[in-house]
C-alpha cells in the first residue's frame, strides 16, 4: 500500500494546536463554571497567576487576555511536541494509524501533559509545591479525553496517517 503524500508539517502543527486550544478552553471553561461554580474571567485569570502572579487577579479583563495567552502558548507548545514526534517516529505513526493506537497514545500523553504541567511548570512559575487534591486528579484524567484525543486524533489526520500504518 502506498501511503498519500505527507502534510505539510507546519499546517499540521497549526491545524492541530487549533484543535487542542479549541477543546481544551471549552472543556477547562465548563468545568471550572458548571462544576466548580467559578467564573470565565477567574479561570482565566488564575491562568494568567501562574506565571504573573496574584495581581492577575485583580487585573480584569488585561489577565483575562493573559490567561489565555498563555493557555495558547501552552496548547501550541504540547501540539508542537507531539506533531514533531508523530513526523519523526514511525513507531509512534504506526501506533497513531489504527484507532485503537491512537486511543492508547492520547490515553498516555494526557497524563505525562499534567504531570509536567503540574510538578514542573506550575511549580516553577510559582515556587509552590504541587497540591494533590481531587481538582489535581480531575485534571489528570480530563487531559484524555478534552486535550489529547483531539490532539492526537487532528495530528494524524493532518499528517494524513490515519488509516495507514507503515
């Protein structure tokens, strides 16, 4: 079988961090609106606390922007990795190309993005220690099925490797 001319991989990496972004700030708004009982404008500014400080806080709609800046920075960094990866590794894209891969990749991904989020970066930004109470938990599972299935699934696709294992 012949695989279909590869993707540009820079249209592969945009379309995918749109993806993610997308899913990710619905999922983290109703989570942190419906399940919590927060606001739009405190998720995001608690976002935004992470790497400015408390003051994001009181910053209005200016941390608003900032927290969301950075959930793009961040949606854009973890689907540069994984689309960079997916090019490089024939391993990973014959994992990727049958559904049940693909589920199994995201399944594993999902968590190694929070673990490093949240023991390394978080932790860095703030000087706090990480915190393991139920909303840690939450997030450790969410990350499958609200970042890393749509990632993992629009990156093969923009690489055009679905369905083709090598």
């Amino acid at each position: 079988m012949t695989l279909p001319q590869r993707k540009s991989l820079a249209a592969a990496i945009l379309v995918t961090w749109v993806v993610t972004a997308a899913w990710d700030f619905i999922c983290a708004t109703l989570l942190s609106v419906v399940a919590y009982g927060s606001t739009f404008s405190r998720l995001w500014q608690g976002v935004a606390s992470t790497a400015i400080g408390p003051a994001a806080l009181t910053m209005g709609a200016r941390g608003v922007a900032v927290g969301l800046g950075l959930h793009l920075l961040v949606a854009m960094t973890w689907s540069t990795i994984f689309v960079v990866a997916l090019d490089r590794w024939g391993s990973l894209r014959r994992a990727v190309a049958r559904p049940a891969g693909a589920v199994a990749v995201a399944a594993v991904y999902g968590p190694i993005i929070w673990l490093v989020m949240s023991l390394v970066v978080i932790r860095l930004a703030t000087g706090r220690p990480t915190t393991f109470g139920f909303r840690w938990w939450v997030q450790i599972v969410a990350h499958v099925p609200f970042v890393t299935l749509p990632l993992v699934f629009t990156a093969r696709r923009a690489l055009g490797l679905a369905g083709h294992a090598e």
